[in-house]
C-alpha cells in the first residue's frame, strides 16, 4: 500500500494523525513562496549567496596552486574558512575545477539534492512502502520546502549530502534487518555475508568523515558487529587518498583547526535577540559551571547513555537504535546549527514507520519534524517579534533560549526513538500507548 493510502485510511480512527500531517505538507509545499516573499519584503532573510559553499572552493583553489589548504584569520583562528577534513576537497573539486562559481555552487545543490531524495525514496522503499510516481514528486516539493533544506541552499553547505548519506544507510540498514530472523545475533561465520550491513556501515563513516561533529549518528555501529566493521574498512582507503594528495602537514594544521573548533563549541551563546537563520544553541540554557561546563557534562552523559542503548538494545531494534544516534547528534555536538536538521529526515521517516506498524504515536514524529521546520523563523518571531509588539513578554527573556521550536522538536524525536530502544531491551514497560504490532512491526521488532 501507499504511503499516502496508509496515511488517509487513519482519518477516521486518528484524526490528530492527519491533521498534523496535513499541516505539515501545507507548510512545506508553501514555504518557498513565503522565502521568496520574507526576501523581498525584509532585509533579515538571507538571499542564496552561497557563503560556504565559498570557502570550499577557495581550498580548492589553494589546493591547486599548492597554497596552504587551511587559511588563519587575524586573530588566530580559522572562522569563515574551509574546516573539513584535507581529504574532503576531492568532494568539492569537480564543481570549483569545472564550473564558474555560482554554476559550481548550483550544481553541488542540485547533485546532493537529488541524492538526498534518492536515499529517501530508498529509505520509504526498504521500509516496505510503495511510492507513486506523484508521491516521489510530492516528496521532492516537500523536502525542498523543508526551511533547514533552503538554509542549506543558500549557503552551499553539505547537509543534503550528509542527508543522503544517512538517508541509504537507513535503507541498507533495514533492509539487511529483513533479510535476517530478528533473534539472529552476530556470528563471524557470516561477518562478510551480509554487504548491505557493511554498506550501512560504510557510508555513516563517510559522514564522520566530512564532519566529525556528526559523530552520534554512529551509534548504531554499536549494535551491530558488521555495520561496524563496514565503518573501520572505509577509513585505511581514505587516510591513503588524504596522505596521497595532501601530505602530512595539511593534517597536522587540521588538528589545531579542531582544537580550535572545540574552543569554539564550548564558548557561550550568543543572545537569541542576535538572531541568525543558523541560530541553534540546545543546550545553552543549562547553567555554567567553574569546571566542567553542565552543558558538556549533559553532552557526556547523553552520549554515554545512547552508546550503553545500543550495545544492549536486541537485534530487532536496529532501526530505532540507527534513528536515536541520528536524531541525537544535533543536540548532542558542541556547534551546531539550524542545516544540521537535514541528517533528521531519515530520522523521522524510519520513526514514523515504527510508529505506524505499532499504532504508537506517530503524531508526535511530525510534531518534531513541523517544530524543526519553524525553529528559525519561530524563535525569531518569539525573541524579536512578540516582545517588540508586546512589551511585556521580555520579562521572559532569561528563557530565551528554552523557547527555541527546534529544540523540542529536536528532543521529541530524540526521546521517541529512545523510549523504543528502551521497550525492546524489556528495561521497562510501556512508556508510551502501544497497539497490536503489524506483521511487518514484527518482524523488524521496533
């Protein structure tokens, strides 16, 4: 059946379901109308400049007259440059090489672009939907609808990339599920007998690779010994082609740029009222402290916890363990940012189809995902807006930063995925309304 049949045949039973549905779809199929209006009525939307979609290319222009890769501002550091990885400069280089600028920065956006929605037809696909041509039409509108989609694409950035990355390691990873008994547990007879899990493996180490502040999302390499083993073969190859093309210095500048990014991450957040598209601080309301700041001591312990989930979580929560570490990583990592809500697609929809196949609550996984939606505009309209016209909402301002729509919508879908981890390890009952369990629920078991 359908996506979209599945989906209609619930509006008498759960209504919710389809009304929250149907707002999200409306507010991102009009969402590029409103972006095309906000900028041309307002100066504070950004146009498609492709900022970082620069600095990329000026490494590869470094890198082919044999400059430098990394390049220090006056004051020592290295913001508003290129921060990747040497080795991911091949990336890049085909759109800078070949094409003019602004050709090479659309064509980056129109190849991820279509990779991503490549991966996340896969993704529908291996979770057992059918899709219509008009639905994968739909779903293209509605991903390129999607605001951190747009933010993305004004800025060149990579999180369509790492979207799709995540998006065919979702499918790789469900689709081996399926191919195997949900008891089966790991055995090195079979270690090299399943290539999808390696190729799930594989590709959640190519997006550590590009951005190492990504690195939650592997959690579900844990749970599962050849998904991880596809995670290590990927890194001899690519230290050989980093070494190769950019030698040892390029790496050893690399490691003050990370010293330098985590100096970054654990410096205190900026006002709200300052807003940015780009404006994401999770964790900024947690109060300081002298040592170890309370927000790092959190990122520790979470982190920890997701880990411990999925090394104990059975066989049959593959896809609730991958969805945990992936919805985790932007509230997890020191700097983030509105475009990192891209990697929550894949996400969201192996969420949503868990909680379709137990008739769970898979209201609130569009609830997350609408709350991501709005998170830029929304805080602004809190932050900005409202106190402006009303002058009495300031005295809310000391919680800002609680009021940020991303971070709940973040930590719904964080929460979701962990509380199904936690059922399928039997460490607790139902935390939350479960109904009778599909055939194919089963046989995934999450």
């Amino acid at each position: 059946m359908s996506l979209l049949r599945r989906l209609w045949a619930r509006r008498r039973e759960r209504p919710a379901l389809v009304a929250v549905a149907a707002l999200l779809a409306v507010s991102l199929a009009a969402y590029p109308v409103v972006d095309w209006w906000l900028r041309a009525t307002f100066e504070f939307a950004s146009d498609f400049r492709f900022g970082d979609f620069g600095a990329y290319a000026g490494a590869v222009d470094r890198w082919q007259e044999g400059e430098p890769l990394y390049r220090r501002t006056d004051d020592g550091g290295f913001w508003g440059t290129y921060l990747y990885p040497p080795v991911v400069v091949l990336l890049f280089w085909p759109f800078e090489a070949l094409l003019a600028f602004r050709d090479g920065a659309m064509a980056w956006l129109l190849a991820t672009g279509v990779f991503l929605w490549t991966g996340l037809q896969a993704l529908v696909a291996a979770l057992g939907y059918d899709l219509r041509w008009y639905e994968r039409l739909g779903l293209a509108l509605l991903v390129a609808g999607f605001h951190p989609v747009v933010l993305t694409a004004k800025l060149g950035q990579t999180a369509l990339f790492m979207g799709g990355l995540l998006a065919f390691a979702g499918a790789a990873l469900v689709r081996d599920g399926r191919s195997r008994r949900p008891t089966d547990g790991p055995t090195d007879a079979d270690l090299w007998d399943r290539p999808l899990a390696l190729l799930a493996g594989a590709a959640t180490a190519v997006v550590g690779v590009v951005k190492f502040a990504c690195a939650p999302v592997g959690a579900h390499l844990l749970h599962d010994r050849r998904r991880l083993v596809g995670a290590v073969l990927v890194v001899p190859p690519v230290v050989w082609l980093s070494i190769r093309f950019f030698g040892v210095d390029a790496h050893q500048t690399y490691l003050d740029v990370l010293r330098w990014g985590v100096s970054q991450g654990s410096d205190g957040a900026r006002s709200p009222t300052l807003w940015l598209a780009p404006y994401y601080k999770p964790l900024a309301w947690l109060p300081a402290n002298a040592t170890l700041g309370t927000a790092q001591a959190f990122r520790v312990a979470a982190s920890a916890a997701i880990a411990g989930l999925a090394v104990l979580a059975p066989p049959r929560a593959r896809r609730t363990a991958f969805a945990l570490g992936v919805a985790a990583f932007p509230l997890l990592t020191p700097q983030t940012y509105t475009y990192y809500f891209v990697a929550l697609l894949p996400a969201a929809v192996v969420l949503l189809a868990v909680e379709i196949e137990r008739d769970g609550s898979p209201e609130l996984v569009l609830l997350g995902v609408l709350l991501l939606h709005v998170h830029a505009y929304g805080l602004r309209f809190l932050v900005v807006t409202v106190p402006n016209a009303v002058p009495a909402f300031e005295a809310l301002r000391p919680v800002y930063l609680l009021l940020q729509p991303g971070l709940w919508g973040n930590a719904v879908l964080v929460g979701l995925a962990a509380v199904r981890v936690v059922q399928a390890t039997d460490l607790s009952t139902d935390l939350l309304p479960v109904g009778n369990t599909s055939a194919a629920g089963a046989a995934d078991g999450d």
